[in-house]
C-alpha cells in the first residue's frame, strides 16, 4: 500500500485509523509539557510516578506513528486498545466508578479502545 493510498480520507477506515492514533497527540503534549499530568500518576498509585509517565508518553509516541502512518497497523491498533483499557482501569479505580468523561470518567478511553479494536479488526483482514 502507498503512501497515497494509506492518507486516502474517502476510505473511511483511513479516517478512523489516523484519528485513533491522532488523538495520542494531546496525550503526548500534556504528559511532556503539563506538570499537572503527573498528579494522575501519583493518585493511580503507579509507582514511580515520574517513570511510568515517561513511559506511557513513550508508548503514546510509537502508538501514535503507528496508527497515523499505517506502520504495524494491527499490532499498533491492538496496543494502543491494550494501552486505553489500563487507562479505563486506572480511570475507574481512581474516580471510584465514574462513567461519564465529562466528569472524569473512563467513557472516553474506553469508547476510543473500541475504536483502536475495530481498526485492528480491519487490519487483519487485511493481512489475510
């Protein structure tokens, strides 16, 4: 498949495939750039804090490359859903429960896990 071809925006599944990696982006910036990102670390329990936020930034890199350039698209769709479902867990056993995201809930990493499967499904169709 050719650059062209994987930037295609009328193959809808093009679209969902670089927006699932494109959303890593704010992701990215906050967990680099916010100091604020880190209290969610420190409130989840993750221990070091610091460390597993470097790391999650990290793998937010390599997810959102993947995923936005078609590189690996199965294998990076499918831990990209991996990497949202620890959030969702983290989301649920911090805010004791909460579903919706506008209040600090896990709806939203979890609905965009679901998204990142459903191109994974695609993908190995694809590799088929």
């Amino acid at each position: 498949m050719s650059i062209a071809d994987k930037f295609n925006l009328l193959n809808e599944w093009n679209i969902l495939r670089i927006i699932c990696g494109a959303f890593f982006i704010p992701h990215i910036y906050a967990k680099f750039m916010v100091p604020e990102a880190l209290g969610f670390f420190q409130a989840a329990k993750f221990n070091p804090p610091a460390t597993w936020m470097y790391v999650a930034g990290a793998v937010e890199v390599v997810l959102a490359i993947g995923l936005i350039f078609g590189i690996y698209t199965f294998w990076a769709a499918i831990l990209a859903a991996i990497h949202l479902i620890v959030i969702c867990v983290s989301v649920h056993r911090l805010t004791g429960g909460k579903w919706l995201w506008n209040i600090g809930g896990y709806e939203y990493p979890l609905f965009w896990s679901i998204c990142c499967i459903v191109v994974a499904m695609h993908a190995w169709k694809t590799l088929s």
